[in-house]
C-alpha cells in the first residue's frame, strides 16, 4: 500500500558540490542532470558527463557508479523495481546496467529513433517496460515523441506527445495510479 506523503515544504536535506571546469568521466561533478529514487530509497543524481553520483535517503554519499565502457554524455537515468539503473546516451545506445557500474544490457537504438541531444529522458512503466521522451526536430517543427521499449530493446510503440513551431520541451513520469504523465 502506498504511504501518504508528508508535505512540510521544509527541506529534509540538501547537498552543495562544487563543479570544476576540468571534470572528466569518474572524478567530481559536472553537472545535475536527472534524480531517480530506487526501491530501497537509495538517491541517485545523473551527471551526464561523470556518472552517476549515489546518496543514501539521509543525503550522505555513497560514491559514483561510472557505467563500464562509459559511452559519451549520458542523456537520462531511470531506475527498474529490481534496482537496475537504465541510461540513454546521446548516440542512441540504451543500457541498462547495476550499482557496481556493470553493464547488464546494451540496445542500439540505430534506425528507429534520431535522438536529440537535449531534454531526453526515461521512465519505466509499471510493466517494466522503457519509456523514452525524444524532443527533437523534423522538417517542418519541434516535436516530442514517446517511444516504448521492452527491456529487451524491442520497440513496442511510438507516439507524439506534443509539438511547438520552433523549440518543444517536455518531461514525463508515472503516477502510482501506472499512468504516463507529461508536461510540456
């Protein structure tokens, strides 16, 4: 059963790191790219260029899962019910991959998708499966696209969320109700 949340508006706790001009993959910060909560409330903050930074649910941390064979900036983060993290690099490669950094799975996204660079991200359906936000450009506009993954990489479904003339931003998650919700 689901616990009610308890909403003081007060911060719990909060971390200040500082990010140098010279981080590389593995050492430091560079930036805060994406937070998901695991299903044992283990914290982990995606750094698209260093790795994945892990806190405990009291904001002490815990280190830094760098993926193996780190393959370019790292667009988005989602963690599965089994505690697996999932990834999404911006050459179209989706991994899945556990705490220790070990690569579990790996699927070129290849033909079906052109990823954009920016505002990708990644949720997980209650059904396990992968569902993967894609803004970007066509001819004729800025669109975003859901495409849906099984864990597998087979593609199940695709289908626009919305569209803007020039730029279209947009983020999603599930409810606990096991409905996508996006705003744009």
């Amino acid at each position: 059963a689901l616990v009610a949340p308890v909403e003081s508006g007060d911060i719990v706790w909060q971390q200040l790191r500082e990010v140098p001009t010279d981080a590389v993959p593995g050492d430091g910060y560079n930036s805060a790219d994406a937070v998901v909560v695991g299903p044992d409330d283990t914290i982990y903050v995606l750094d698209g260029f260093v790795g994945v930074h892990v806190f405990d649910a009291d904001g002490t941390e815990q280190g830094l899962i760098v993926p193996e064979d780190m393959f370019g900036i790292l667009s988005a983060l989602a963690v599965d019910t089994a505690g697996n993290l999932w990834t999404v690099d911006f050459t179209g490669t989706l991994v899945q991959f556990d705490a220790s950094g070990a690569v579990l799975s790996s699927v070129e996204l290849g033909d079906t998708v052109e990823l954009a660079f920016f505002g990708v991200e990644l949720a997980i359906g209650p059904e396990g499966n992968l569902y993967l936000l894609n803004p970007h450009d066509t001819d004729e506009q800025a669109v975003g696209e859901i495409l849906v993954y099984s864990p597998g990489g087979e593609l199940l479904n695709r289908f626009a969320v919305g569209s803007d003339e020039y730029f279209y931003e947009a983020s999603i998650a599930f409810g606990p109700d096991g409905n996508l919700y996006a705003t744009e």
